[in-house]
C-alpha cells in the first residue's frame, strides 16, 4: 500500500510541512546536546563508540559517532556540501522556514530527495581534519578576534533519532521505526532486505551497509545504558565534557528543570543541525563563538547570533553556567536540575540528588613544611592552593 503526504508539524520550522506518516511523539525523546566550545578532537567519543558497537566484520568503515573539522571535514566525503547543493537555495523568514524540506522537494515517486554515497567516499574519515578556511597574511588583526577571517570548529555527529526521520519515510520494508519509549531510531535486521534506501535518503549519512550480513546499521543512541539510566558511551567518554545525553520535551510542554528543555526551549542556547532539511533532529549543538555567523546559520538556523551572546555571557547566568557545568559530571543522566547557594546539583527521576558541582571552586589554603633551612632547622609557612 503506498504512503500519503500528511501535514505535521515541525516546531523547528515554525511551520507544519509534508510528511509520510501523521506525527506520532514519543512519551519522551532521546536527545544530547553538545558544546561544540569545548571539543579539542582528541576522538575519545569515537574511540568509546568503535570498541562497544562497530568491531565486527563488515563494520570496519562504520564510525556511528565521528568528529569532524569544519568547513572542510565530512564523513562520508561531502555530505552536507552534496545535500544542500541538491535543496538548492534556502530561506527563512525570520523564525519561519519558506524554503522546501528534503520531503516537499522530492521528485515524483520518491518519498525524500537523497544521494547516495560512492564507496570512496567512506574512505576519509578524516578529510580535512585541523585544517582552517582564510588565511592569517590576509588577515588584520582585531583586539577582540585576531584571526577574524581563519578559523575552523569540531562538529561532533551521531545519528541525530529525528522526529521525522528520512530513512523510516524511505524504508520499502518498513524495517526502520523510533521507539515510542524515547524515540531512539532502531533498524529491524530481520525485517532488512539491504536495499539501501535508508543510506540514499538519510541527509547526515548516519545509516550504513554492513558489508558481511548485508543489511543496515545505525547508531542506536546505547539503548541498553539508557534503559539503566546511564548516558551514552560517547558522553562518558568525553574528556572534554561537551556532551549531555537527556530527553527533551515538545516546546508547549517545555520544563525549565529540565536540562535539555532549558537548553533548548528557555534559554534557546542549542540549535539544530541544518533544520531546514526537515527532519527535525534531535541532537542539538551550542554553536561555537568564533566562526563567521552567515555559516553558523546555514549549519544551526536562525538564533545562532544570540545563542553564541548568551554563551559569552555565561558567567553571569547562574542557572545557565550551573548546567554546562554538569555535563559530564555523572554518569547517570540527570532529570532536572537546580542551581543555589553556588552549587549546580542534578537528580534523578525519583528527585534523589546525584551530583553537586560548585559554581566556583573554592580556595584552600594548608599548612607545609619545607625541606630544611640552611641552618638545618626545618621552617614552615602557607600555600595557597586554588
């Protein structure tokens, strides 16, 4: 039986748009939230996502969570280059999104407009890596930014468990389906017939073809740590505690207790990755603070300009630093939070407190001695630790 366009809505489109399946939300949704400030591409993530899921014959290429140099770092080669080339132009107007989605673009009988990857272009994991756009002779210095015009940022990427995900609209077999629990996107093998439908439609690429049992694989968001309560491998991984694994609420039912419902809906610090696309993703990501704004809103949409302020203004923002100050502070995830008397404490779903994290670290200071004094008394004095 043939699918139909439906109207559903997409809050972050400002708008309802065509889809292949009425809106159906899960009780809650699996989101994470990155600081794209504080990743120095040390590839931990990767490493901790590689060892638990992708070890196996035929996964050799697969990197379910991967970091990449931008503007020129993509994996698979040219991803978000090739898809926003065949969109074509996209506008906004203001919060709304006047342009056409990867559904309402797609040509007569296919259900999302989709390239499909050469086998080369798996090849380059790290195309790109470290290397800057601009040049610093070209470019003046300025007090506040001295390379104005060079710079380059991390993204890290993992299947971002859309609302309206593109491979579940593509899958002839109806083999892809989001968990009505969290909303994780899971791949049935069983139901799989590797046609590769799910790899042609999904735009960030993050659907893969195991080449010895020849179906698809994906990301599957560590649903076993997260029915524990536990963050994803690649959160705990991280040493530079840029990621928060938490679940996020639609905007009308928006709890600002809630970490990713604060981040996201209240204090709209995370954005989505290319929301013009129209999936509606799920991984959201604090943009970085020195890269030209014009690119910044083609990758996150509009509020790029004042979610990089209020990232710089952190510091007077007690709730807000509380919180970015608890990612990677447990690794349990936190349910809601508080900030008070200059502690950010997290807690667990029955409101048990499992984490506190000072605003400031305190000064200490302790009594030492030292070796000995030349006249062989020995001698003591203060040190101030910080």
């Amino acid at each position: 039986m043939a699918k139909q366009r439906v109207k559903v809505r997409n809050w972050q489109l400002g708008r309802e748009m065509d889809y292949w399946y009425e809106e159906s939300r899960p009780v809650r949704q699996f989101t994470m939230i990155m600081d794209t400030n504080k990743c120095i591409a040390c590839q931990s993530c990767t490493i901790a996502c590689k060892s638990t899921w992708t070890w196996g014959k035929g996964q050799e290429y697969m990197l379910w969570n991967n970091i990449e140099t931008k503007p020129y770092g993509y994996y698979p080669t040219g991803w978000d280059v090739n898809v926003l080339d065949l969109l074509g132009r996209q506008e906004w107007d203001g919060d709304v999104y006047a342009g056409e989605t990867l559904f309402e673009a797609a040509p007569a009988g296919e259900y999302v407009l989709g390239w499909a990857p050469d086998e080369a272009d798996w090849n380059h994991p790290n195309i790109g890596e470290d290397e800057p756009t601009g040049s610093a002779d070209d470019t003046p210095y300025l007090e506040d930014l001295p390379h104005s015009l060079m710079w380059m940022y991390y993204l890290q990427r993992i299947c971002n468990h859309c609302t309206y995900p593109a491979c579940v609209a593509a899958c002839p077999r109806d083999a892809i389906y989001k968990r009505p629990e969290d909303g994780v996107v899971l791949v049935d093998q069983e139901r799989c017939r590797g046609y590769q439908e799910c790899l042609t439609a999904c735009p960030y690429k993050k659907t893969m073809f195991n080449l010895e049992t020849r179906v698809s694989e994906k990301c599957i968001g560590c649903y076993p740590k997260l029915e524990q309560g536990l963050q994803t491998q690649c959160t705990t991984a991280c040493i530079g505690r840029l990621r928060l694994t938490n679940y996020l609420s639609p905007p009308e039912a928006s709890d600002p207790r809630k970490p990713a419902d604060f981040l996201v809906h209240e204090r709209k610090i995370a954005l989505p990755l290319y929301p013009q696309l129209g999936l509606e993703p799920n991984v959201y990501y604090i943009p970085p603070i020195h890269v030209p704004v014009p690119h910044l809103m083609q990758m996150f949409g509009p509020g790029v300009e004042r979610a990089i302020e209020l990232y710089k203004q952190a510091k007077d923002d007690p709730e807000l630093l509380g919180l970015l100050l608890l990612f990677g502070s447990t690794e349990r995830i936190i349910d809601t939070f508080d900030v008070r008397d200059g502690v950010a404490r997290g807690y667990a779903q029955d409101g048990s407190e499992i984490v506190a994290v000072p605003l400031r670290e305190p000064t200490f200071v302790r009594p030492f001695e030292f070796a000995t004094e030349v006249s062989g008394e020995p001698a003591t004095g203060y040190r101030h630790n910080t």
